[in-house]
C-alpha cells in the first residue's frame, strides 16, 4: 500500500479519541460505561494508542509459527499406546505426551519405531524413579532424539500435598537424575503452572506462584532448563498476554543464574470452565482456547475431548481434538504469520501489567522466605481459594457466563446415564503433610443439582 495514502490522513491523538468517544455517550459516564476492571485488578480501556507507552515493546525473540500438535496418551499398557502413538502420528500429530504409571515401563517397546529425531517426546512420570530414568538412558544411547522429562517435585508437592518420599530425599534423587540426564534429554524439570489456573488462580497468580515455583528450582539448579505446562482459559487475549508475560518474566528470572535456556511452554485448554451439559459447546472453548495458545507462543499444543470430563478415552473425541489443531495449522493459516499479537497496542499493555503485577508479588513470595514455604503455611492455597471464590461468584450471579449451563440451558439435557467417568474434584483419602492444591471446574455445584434432579 502506497504510502502517499496515510499521509493524506493527520494523526489523532490519544486526547481526541476519547474525546469523540465521549461525545458519542450523549453524557453518560466514561469511566463506568466503557472501563471494566479484572479479578487480576487491571482497568481494561475501550481503546489503546502508542501515547500509552514510552517506548513501542520491543519485537518477540519467538516464532508462533513454529508450533507442534501434540497428544496425550496414557502408557499403561507400552504395547498399546506404541499402536496408538503410531496412529496419531500419521493422522497428523507432531508431538508425544506419555503419561507413564510403572517404573517397570518398558521403553523399548513403548518407543519402538517412533522417529524420536523428528517426533519430540513428552514423559510426564507418575514417580519418582533413578533406575527409570537410566533405562530410558539406556535405550535411546547413540540416538538423536528430542525428548523431555517432565519431571516436577514440587508440583507434585502442591497437587497431593505429599512428597514422594520428603524433601531432602526427592530433591536428592532429582540431583542424581539431572547428573544422569545431562546432555542426554531436552530438559529435565517441569513447572506445572496448569494447576493453579486449574484450581481458580487468576492470571497474576498463576504467574507470580510459576516464577516462584521455578525459582525454587533455579536455586538448587541454576543452569537447567525448565520447561512449563500452562492451561489456557477463555479471556481470549489476555490468555495471549499471559503466555508472553511468563517470557518476559523468565527473561528477568534467568539471567539472574546466568541462565540461557528458552522458555519453553507446553500449552492445554484449561478444564476451569468445560461443562458436562451440552458438552459440545466445549469445542467451541477449547478451539479458542488454542488459538490463544498459538498467538501467545506455545511451543507444543494439545487439545483436550470436548468430552473428558465424563466419557473415557475415546477414538472419536480423540480425533475431533487433533483435528481442531489440524484446521488452525493448515486451514486456518496460524502457522504463517510470525508473531500476529506483536505491536498491538491492547494485548502489549495487558502483558505488561500482567508481567508487572506477577513480578511484585512474586517479590512479595520471596521476601516471605519463598515458594515452599509459603506452601507450608497454606498461604498459596489460600490465596487460590479466595481467587476461585470470586469467580464462582461471578458464575452463579450471572456475570460469568457459561452458554448452555448458567445461561440458555437446554432442560431436556439428560447426562446422568452417559457418566463413564466421575466429573467432579476428587479429594485423595489419607493424611498429608501440607493442604493439596485441587482442580475444580466451576459449574460443580450446578451441575451436581442437575443431577439430582433428573428422572
């Protein structure tokens, strides 16, 4: 586009927006009309302009279009899930999540004709095991592969509110697999920030308590390289924002330790707001919730059945997950452009304060002897609960709106004998050492009532 054409335009300013907005109202309020303030305490404008910055941020050091399609597959069986990792792969996935249950896992087998060269491999182990780790050695010695252990003690910690053995110990035994691992594995150790957004922590927390938490890491591990599993929700840009604030937070973090390694985040939908009546619309979350993934710089995508809440695996909803990553990559053109949400005035902002908030509370954590500790006197999950309780306040007052559950319900909707799975949290029998973290969507109690009265 010529240039001549732009300068035939004068430039507005900041000052004469708002003034024509607030011709437009005919009197009404500025401020309370257009101005919304969000749980994380930011005032969100009806318009930005670069009058809002010193200086325009700086361009991203990521590429968006270099992202991965991944699936998650349950090795309980390694002869099994091997089948099905081969299937997927040819249907289109890029990328690997094993969880693995048993230190007795065979790795030959479970690995067994899967191009681990091209094809990067995701262990989320369900233990905490030396020999393990030097079995998969083992297997893959000679071999360019891309694997990462998704190994994280402390997340382990705040889920079950249990060590796996105590903290000396697990920490000792990471030490010993982190010597083993060196050179060997594309990272090690794994920051679950899914969690925290998971059990109803707003966006400055689950920043804050990422930071902190991968600060407790770097103290005993200064130059390893973390990689972060994050749930993405339904606040379309700001989820973009928060994905580059936690970059621009490792970035001050890092170099601290002197520290290269990238951020690297593996991205899910979060299960905070799918519901077990009219399921579908579930999709309708979970395409949004990736494609926020993708604009804010995951490096590796999986999608999540729109309904996993209540149904188990399943070929079918297996396949509509992988195929809605499919659509966004080679239909929708989402890995074209590199870096879309750069230099847009309101999603650099909301990054900014985002980044800004989290950095003072995670301060605040440190300064109050750290992210285990603060654990230990249940002051995070304090924090969360009251989090939570304000937006499950919102929900069951109508100012959170969940389409077909809080809103436009469809009273033919019958779901009590589809249940192959029990949806609601679980509280783990058996006594632990600190208060666990636990996930829970927001349409429980509703949905439970719902239950109840069905015929």
């Amino acid at each position: 586009m010529s240039k001549k054409l732009f300068n035939e335009f004068s430039e507005i300013t900041s000052k004469e927006w708002k003034q024509k907005i607030q011709f437009d109202l005919k009197g009404a309020d500025y401020n309370e009309t257009l101005i919304w303030n969000t749980p994380e305490g930011i005032d969100v404008k009806p318009f930005y302009h670069a009058e809002d910055f010193d200086q325009l941020p700086p361009t991203s050091n990521t590429d968006v279009t270099n992202w991965n399609i991944g699936q998650k597959i349950y090795a309980g069986n390694e002869k099994l899930a091997n089948e099905k990792a081969l299937d997927i792969i040819e249907r289109g996935a890029e990328s690997l999540i094993f969880t693995i249950p048993s230190k007795d896992i065979d790795f030959d087998l479970l690995l067994q004709n899967i191009n681990l060269r091209s094809i990067p491999v995701y262990l989320e182990f369900e233990f905490l095991s030396v020999d393990a780790i030097k079995k998969l050695k083992s297997f893959i010695s000679g071999k360019e592969t891309q694997i990462y252990l998704n190994i994280d003690i402390i997340g382990h910690l705040a889920k079950t509110g249990n060590w796996y053995q105590n903290l000396k110990n697990d920490f000792n035994t990471l030490e010993e697999i982190l010597t083993i691992s060196k050179g060997v594995f594309k990272s090690t150790i794994n920051v679950n920030l899914s969690l925290y957004q998971n059990a109803g922590a707003n966006m400055v927390q689950q920043l804050a308590y990422t930071l902190a938490h991968a600060n407790e890491y770097l103290n005993r591990f200064p130059q390893e390289t973390i990689t972060f599993n994050t749930a993405i929700g339904s606040n379309y840009f700001f989820e973009i924002a928060k994905l580059k604030a936690l970059r621009l937070l490792w970035l001050s973090l890092a170099p601290e330790y002197n520290n290269q390694s990238e951020c690297h985040i593996i991205a899910t939908p979060s299960k905070r707001n799918k519901t077990l009546y009219d399921y579908n619309v579930n999709m309708l979350r979970t395409t949004t919730e990736c494609m926020s993934a993708v604009l804010g710089g995951a490096n590796m995508i999986y999608n999540a059945p729109y309904d996993n809440i209540y149904h188990k695996d399943n070929e079918f909803g297996e396949r509509i997950a992988r195929n809605q990553l499919l659509i966004l990559k080679s239909e929708s053109y989402f890995n074209k452009v590199s870096n879309p949400a750069d230099g847009t005035y309101y999603i650099e902002s909301i990054t900014d304060q985002l980044a800004e908030k989290a950095l003072d509370l995670f301060k605040q954590i440190e300064t109050s002897g750290g992210f285990l500790k603060q654990l230990k006197n249940h002051t995070i999950q304090k924090k969360i609960k009251e989090a939570a309780e304000t937006e499950e306040n919102l929900f069951i007052n109508n100012k959170e709106t969940l389409i077909g559950t809080n809103k436009y319900q469809n009273p033919e909707d019958q779901m009590k004998n589809d249940l192959e799975l029990y949806p609601f949290m679980k509280r783990q029998p058996g006594k632990t050492l600190i208060e666990p973290i636990l996930e829970k969507r927001l349409a429980e109690a509703l949905e439970q009532e719902r239950l109840k009265s069905e015929a």
